[in-house]
C-alpha cells in the first residue's frame, strides 16, 4: 500500500497560541550558550542500535512520546541509529552559516536553494542533487510505504519557503526554524540526507538568528522520543495543525534545559 504524503501548509504565526512560543522563546533564551558535548552523553543511556524503550530513559522524558509510540515504533522500519551524527552536522553547519544570512538577504530564492543543496551535499559526501523522480519511505511491517511529494511542487515549496522565512525570520526565529525543518522532511527534496539537511537548516537559522550559539542535537533528542516526532510530524502533514509540532518542540528544548541546569545529572 502507498500512502501519499500531502505538503503541509506554511502556518500564520498569529494562528498559534501565544503562550507556547513564549514558553519556548524563554527556554531556548535560558539555554543560548552550551557546546553540543555537554548534553549528548546523557541522550542515551545504553546506545544501540535500536530505538531506546521508556524504561530504559529518564522519566522527563515522556512527555515526547505519543499515544500511538508503540504501534509507531513497532512498525518503524528507519535505519540504525548513528552514533555522533549531530557532531558530524554540526560540522557542516560551521561551514555554511556564511552563506544562509545572504541566502535570507536576497529576494531571488536561487542562493537559498543553491544553500540548501550544499548543505545536502555535504551530509551526504555526494554530488547529490534535487530530486528527478519518485522517493518513498522504506516500506513498514505492515508493507505501507510513503511517497512524498510530485518532483514537480520540490522546487515551488522551498522558493515559497525562503519567501516565508525573509517575512518572520527576524520576529519569529524559533518558529521560521522548525518551519524550515519541517518542510525540508516533508517534501523531500533530496533522494538521501533530507534529515540531515533539515536538521542543520534549523540550526543553521537559530544561529544566524543569535537565537542560540551552538548545534542543538536534534537527532539524538528525536530517536528517544519513541518515534514521538514522526507520528506528529505525519499528524501535521494529513492535517495541517502545527500546535502538536509546536508543543514537542518546546518540551525538547525544556528537557535539554533541565538536563543542562541540574549538575548532578550532568556530573554522573
């Protein structure tokens, strides 16, 4: 079975509710200087290749997870979890971040598609280029695959992206960051590193942002939310409602806040 996967609507920020992008505004604030090293031990506990069950993590960390985590994760068909992935983004991000206040800067959205394919290029270590043809996710135990967008609406989605971050990039920050993220997930534009691409855009518009000043470890935050983000991460694309995205955002970065806040975790 083929499931189709709809874009998803780029969002008014006036249509989410105020006071969770405020909450999420003061914790990433409170949080704007730690190095990436600090917090990636602590992830997980006993890494491996599979994806860490709720007992095994701290309990903070279930208000990530989702109501349908189980049949999520027992269906989950994705790849091997990478050991140091987000020091290796972070990495590229250190080379790139020249270029993305100018991509912003521009009104021709040329230089941020030419910035977006470097960033997949580098992730990859391959001339990859935008998608030509048809991509799918690996098919699931149940034998369901996804195919993402028609190769046809790649290109329109991320101009109209980069139109969007030029108009709330400065006012909403944090916001245009999980947009961009989002969108690069969603519509795939590559045939391989589209999460890493995504990742480092989002980090990579924080940080040309002065939102924060180091590479937040999406990755390793996402694989212990017992596939939390890729159950609302579907929920937003069939249904085109942000707040669930929004709200599990905001929660990661208040479990790195609290981890980064309390020594004693820290120091054991």
């Amino acid at each position: 079975m083929i499931i189709e996967r709809p874009l998803v609507p780029l969002p008014s920020p006036g249509e989410l509710e105020r006071q969770v992008l405020e909450a999420w505004d003061e914790t990433v604030q409170a949080m704007r200087h730690w190095p990436v090293g600090r917090l990636l031990p602590r992830l997980l506990r006993k890494p491996g290749s599979a994806r860490p069950s709720l007992g095994e993590l701290d309990p903070c960390w279930e208000v990530l997870w989702h109501e349908l985590s189980a049949v999520a994760m027992k269906n989950d068909a994705s790849a091997a979890f990478k050991p140091g992935r987000s020091f290796r983004e972070a990495h590229i991000l250190e080379d790139v971040l020249p270029l993305v206040e100018a991509s912003l800067a521009s009104a021709d959205p040329k230089n941020f598609l030419d910035l977006i394919g470097r960033i997949a290029q580098s992730a990859t270590g391959t001339s990859t280029g935008f998608r030509t043809k048809a991509v799918y996710l690996v098919a699931d135990a149940s034998g369901a695959k996804v195919r993402f967008a028609h190769v046809g609406k790649v290109l329109p989605r991320i101009a109209e992206l980069h139109g969007y971050l030029r108009r709330h990039v400065v006012t909403h920050p944090l916001l245009c960051a999980l947009i961009a993220m989002v969108t690069i997930t969603n519509c795939h534009p590559f045939m391989d590193g589209n999460g890493r691409t995504s990742r480092i855009l989002f980090n990579a518009i924080l940080r040309s942002s002065r939102s924060i000043e180091t590479y937040f470890p999406l990755y390793e935050m996402f694989w212990c939310s017992g596939c939390g983000w890729e159950v609302r991460l579907r929920y937003t694309a069939f249904t085109g409602d942000w707040m669930p995205l929004c709200r599990y955002m905001r929660d990661v970065f208040g479990i790195a806040h609290h981890w980064l806040s309390d020594e004693s975790v820290l120091l054991t």
